[in-house]
C-alpha cells in the first residue's frame, strides 16, 4: 500500500507492507523510503526489509510518480516490476 501526498500524508514517500498476503493494519510496517530505505513504524526483519529494498530500487520511479499524484492506482499497478 503506498500513501499519496494529495490524501493529506504530512511526511515524505512511504510504503506500508504486511507480512503475508492478508494486510491487517495493526500488523504492518510503514516504510519511508527517502533518503535510504527505513522503517518508521512497526517492525521487519532484516531479510524481509533487504527484500523490500530490492523491490523499491526496481520500483522507485513508479512509487515516486504515485505519490506525486502524476499517476493514477491502476497505472502504478501495472507498472511495478516484481522481484525476479
């Protein structure tokens, strides 16, 4: 899940990530993502965040348009790149 700053977000780009596929709130991690890769809230393993690493480096121009509101959800969906 990704903030936009056009929803009223009060801090730089950040991504909310769960541990699995099902995404209960209380169990996510909000991750900033500028200057480096951190977590802000919540918690992630060390391999899980150098996953998370990996992927918005490959995704770092998508996530940025995003939340510069310069594209839409559909189209940041079916921009990102999966890790291989």
């Amino acid at each position: 899940m990704l903030f936009r700053s056009g929803q009223g977000a009060q801090h730089d780009v950040r991504v909310r990530v769960s541990e699995g596929l099902k995404a209960i709130p209380s169990g996510m991690a909000s991750v900033a993502i500028r200057p480096d890769v951190h977590v802000v809230q919540g918690e992630m393993r060390a391999s899980d965040l150098a996953l998370l690493e990996r992927w918005i480096a490959l995704n770092r121009d998508v996530i940025l348009r995003y939340w510069e509101g310069s594209i839409d959800t559909i189209d940041a969906m079916q921009a990102m790149r999966p890790l291989d």
